[in-house]
C-alpha cells in the first residue's frame, strides 16, 4: 500500500514524504519535511522522532492513503463579479476610451489649423497686399504662443491637472478665431495666431502626456499623430472648396470655429476638468524642481531639436507647396489639393508605420525615412510636372509622418516614467515652436529670391535632422 505523510496547515494538505511498498513512480509534489520544523515550534514532551499523530501548534502530522498529485492541491476559487462590479468596470473602460476620442480630436482640430493657412495665404496676400515676407509673420505669432506655453506648460500641469489645462489650450484656439474672421487688419490677424500658437501647443502637450501612460504606446501614438494628418487632409478640401468659389478667405474661420466650440465641448466632458491619477512612483516636486531636471538633461534637448526642425519641416512643406506648385509649376486653383495629397502621405504613414518601426528599430528607421524623403525633395526640385510633384509631395508626407510619433515613443523608454510627464510637455510645447520658426525663414527666402527654395530648404533640415537624431540615444542598446 502507498502512504503519504502529509502536513496540515489551516485545513490545507501539502505532501510531505511517499512510502511505496508498489512499483509505481512515485508524486513529484513535495513540502519540507518534519526534521526542518525547528525546536521551539514543537510541543514540550514530544520528541522529533516520532511523527505519527503529533500536533505541533497548528501543524497535525498523520498518514492517508495514495492520491493523485492535483488531488492534493485546494480548488483555486474566484470571486463572482457583481453586477455592480461589471458595471464600474464598463464605466471605467467607457470613460477612458471617451478621454482618448478627445484626445484624437484634439490633433484632428490641430491638424486642421496647421493645414489651413498653406490654402489661405496666397488670398491673404492679394486681399492685403503683402508679400512672402510679411505673411511670415502669422507663424511669428504662431512661434510667440508655442514658446509661451513651452515655459508654463510644465508648471500649468502641476498646478491645475491635466483635465484643466487640456480644456485651456482647447479655449485658448477657439478665442483666437473670434479675432480671424473679421478681418480687420493683417497685425490683429498675425496677433490672434500667438494665442492659437499657445492653445495648440498646450493641447498638444497635454494628450501626448496622457496617450504616453496607456499601454501599447507605440501603436497609440502612432494613431494619435495619424489624426492629425486627418485633420490636415479634410481642412484643404474644406478650405479649396470654399475659397474657390468666390467667398471671402476669412469666412472659413467661422467653419474652424464650431471645430474647436465641439472640441471643448468634448473636453470638458471626457475629463471633466480633473486631473488625471499619477503613476505609483511618481515622486511629488515642486514644479521649479522638475523643471531644472528637465532642462539640465542634454537627451531632453537632443529630441526637442529634433523635434522643432521636423515640425519646421512637415509646417514649411504644408504651408508653402501650394504657392511652390502657382508660382513654379503653373498650378490653378487647384493646387489647394495637392496639401491635401501631403497631408494624407502624413496620415497614413503614422497609421501603417508603427509596427514597422519596432520591427526594424525606433533608432535606426528614422535614417530611412529621411534617406527617402531628401531623395523625393530632389523630384520636386528639378522635375517640372505638376503630377510628378504632387505624388512626391504625398510620399514625403508618407515619411515624415512617421517621425513626430516615433520620437515621442522613444521618449517614453528613454526617460524615468517619474519625468514622461514632464518631458513630453515640454518637449512638444517647445517642439512646435519650429512650425513657426522655419515657415518664417522660408517665406523670407521666398521674397528674396522665389518660391524654389522650398526643397532646397526641406532638405537642409532633413540633413540637421540626421545630424540631431545621431545623439538620440539608442534604447534597445541601453536595455543590451
């Protein structure tokens, strides 16, 4: 007969020895035997030599007969959910996947800014009679706001939460198109462009911050910067349609308008003006402290570089393409299209590219998408054919995309999460400071010599870009 010595712990059975008198294998599951129990937990009066029917404390020693090995193991149990439970679990879920449809809206409304003012500008010019030189000052207001919100956003997140600051970035955009669409004169025009700059910037921000604490970041940002290129394809359309028709460029403010008026809307009701949970290991600071370990640290400034020449890049392309395809390709009132064209490019490479990214390394893939893209500015240089330019301009669009996203991924491994918060603020407020800087240098070159300086200009930052993402550090390496 087969015997297991067992012990009892609580009502719970746990093997401790098998005496076989059959052949059989004896069970693997075995617990620490009794000459392991040491001498102050036995009772006074018993030996250790003799086992059988011996009660130490709550420990009983006896002997059953041979049972199959999971036989021993206590049934696992489970809580039966609730339906209150269920519930709560539903609503959670449901709350979150609200914060990040308003999340997506908010870079769908950006995007729609951003590709905007490349349709409008030439009737800007001709409705105020101003040149290349003095269009530029739209993005030096646009630059003014983005630097403003650069330097309190950070601040502005610890203070009031991301829940408020979110839903001022979001009113700030919306006022400055009360201030469009009477078109007063050209400086309240190029005023109202510093508080859509610090608007955009802070929303930015605020919903790079929040998609960078939820799971699968890579993906999710991806998607996140794929709406963007959304919005920059639909607002062209809207735009063209509208203008060419004969009404005055202005109007179209109205139409962004009850864009944004919606886009608060959501806001406020997806995170109803409340900040969001921080992580377990967050370390509480004094805003100022934060900030002095954010600026003291040279990979913050490597990726924010990087970031303001891209933004300067994708803006520039955006926003001077349609006066490049009038003035040097012969274009019509068409040629609005074509910024729908690189918006899309730009949509759908954030859309396709992330996995294909993490496959071939957020580090080393970002050398081929700029290889790609300096090669196609070349096309749209030197081939003079409206229909050539215009599939180059998407495929560039199809390459850049894929950058902004996969910068701010790398981030997130790059960094402690005890600063993602921190970082990715400042990093983006600053970042979109280039949509600005190098659309202004642009259109200074542009009245100086001519509009064909566009690709030589793409390609130069495309070149400082290469340079800059060389000193961005290679996580995968860090890990190894």
């Amino acid at each position: 007969m087969t015997t297991i010595s067992t012990i009892q712990i609580h009502g719970t059975v746990l093997v401790e020895d098998v005496k076989s008198g059959a052949s059989s294998p004896a069970p693997s599951l075995h617990s620490t035997i009794a000459e392991d129990v040491p001498d102050f937990a036995l009772e006074e009066g018993k030996q250790r030599e003799e086992p059988e029917n011996d009660v130490i404390g709550a420990i009983e020693l006896h002997e059953v007969a041979a049972t199959p090995p999971l036989d021993v193991i206590p049934p696992v149990t489970f809580k039966k959910l609730t339906v209150k439970d269920r519930t709560n679990s539903f609503l959670s879920l449901f709350k979150m996947s609200i914060k990040e449809v308003a999340g997506y809206l908010t870079f769908i409304v950006a995007g729609w800014s951003d590709a905007t003012s490349g349709v409008l500008i030439p009737y800007m010019e001709r409705y105020f009679g101003i040149g290349y030189m003095a269009v530029s000052c739209l993005f030096v207001g646009q630059f003014l706001g983005f630097f403003l919100a650069s330097l309190t956003s950070t601040y502005l997140m610890d203070r009031l939460g991301l829940g408020k600051v979110i839903v001022l970035g979001a009113v700030s955009q919306m006022a400055a198109y009360l201030f469009m669409f009477p078109p007063i004169n050209f400086p309240v025009l190029a005023s109202a462009y510093i508080l859509s700059g610090f608007g955009l910037a802070l929303q930015n921000a605020s919903t790079s911050s929040f998609i960078a604490g939820l799971p699968d970041v890579a993906w999710k940002m991806g998607l996140l910067h794929s709406f963007y290129g959304l919005g920059g394809v639909i607002s062209p359309l809207v735009a063209t349609a509208f203008v060419s028709s004969g009404i005055k460029f202005s109007y179209f403010y109205l139409i962004t308008l009850g864009v944004c008026a919606m886009n608060v809307a959501l806001l406020v009701h997806a995170f109803r003006l409340k900040p969001e949970p921080l992580p377990a290991n967050y370390v509480h600071e004094r805003p100022g402290d934060q900030l002095k370990k954010i600026l003291v640290n040279k990979n913050v400034w490597f990726i924010s570089l990087f970031i303001i020449v891209y933004v300067g890049a994708e803006v520039s392309m955006g926003g001077w393409i349609v006066s490049f395809i009038i003035r040097q390709r012969g274009g019509g009132a068409g040629s609005g299209y074509i910024a729908t064209g690189f918006f899309s490019g730009l949509a759908l490479g954030r859309l396709l590219c992330p996995r294909f990214n993490t496959y071939v390394g957020e580090k080393r893939v970002v050398y081929l998408y700029l290889g790609v893209g300096a090669a196609l500015q070349f096309i749209i240089w030197f081939v003079p054919s409206i229909e050539g330019n215009a599939v180059a301009v998407g495929l560039v669009g199809f390459v850049l995309g894929p950058l902004y996203p996969n910068a701010m991924s790398l981030t997130v491994k790059i960094f402690p999460r005890s600063l993602h918060h921190g970082c990715i603020g400042f990093m983006n407020s600053l970042g979109q400071s280039g949509a600005a800087i190098f659309p202004f240098i642009t259109g200074v070159l542009a009245q100086k010599y001519s509009v064909n300086v566009l690709p030589p200009v793409e390609l130069a930052l495309f070149a400082t870009m290469t340079v800059l993402w060389s000193f961005v550090p290679n996580p995968e390496r860090r890990s190894e």
